[in-house]
C-alpha cells in the first residue's frame, strides 16, 4: 500500500522538476528555506537534474550558511547584499561570462 503512493509520489515530484524551465523558490508557510532546499537538492540529483543552480535568498540566519552550502545551495544572498552583484553571481552561475563586479567599470575606463 505504501510502496505504490511512495512511487506516485516520487513520479510526480520527477515529473515537476523535468517540467522545471525556470528559476523557482521555495519556502514553508514559515517561509523557512532550511529545510527545504536540501531537499531540493536531493530530489534534482535523483532526477539527474544537477545542472539546475539553487540559490537561497532573504533572512538567512548565518549561522545557517554552511549547512545551506553543504547541502549544496550555491549562492546564500542575505540582507544588505548588494544586488547588482547577486544579479552577477547568479549569472556567472549560469555560465555567463561577467567580470567580477566592480572590474567591469574599472575595464571601461
């Protein structure tokens, strides 16, 4: 009985992350990203979706970065980040090719 609702369910979790064709965030009702992106994480892998970047974003407790790292988020923006060079990172994530932020005036000068 619960063999056949465990597969179902891990089928529709696969099949939401093959239909996957954007950024997503998720968070509880709590908006508590913690728990949730490790598992995120983990459900991509299962599904041979590791190219598939996760950032976390907003009222991170620090103390909470190097959990969220080990599990394998990418890039941690919390408070007072600036967002030009979030916006930077996160492309660099993506393959683009963008000078650290700061060289790119520097370079035009």
């Amino acid at each position: 009985m619960f063999a056949g609702s465990r597969r179902r369910d891990t089928a529709a979790k696969l099949a939401a992350v093959e239909a996957m064709r954007m950024n997503v965030m998720i968070a509880d009702n709590d908006l508590n990203i913690t728990y949730l992106n490790p598992s995120v994480i983990a459900l991509l892998r299962e599904a041979g979706r590791s190219d598939i970047k996760v950032v976390a974003g907003g009222v991170i407790p620090p103390q909470d970065y190097e959990f969220l790292r080990a599990a394998g988020v990418q890039g941690i923006y919390g408070p007072g980040s600036n967002v030009v060079e979030c916006a930077a990172d996160v492309l660099r994530l993506l393959g683009h090719n963008m000078p650290p932020a700061g060289e790119a005036s520097e370079a035009a000068e």
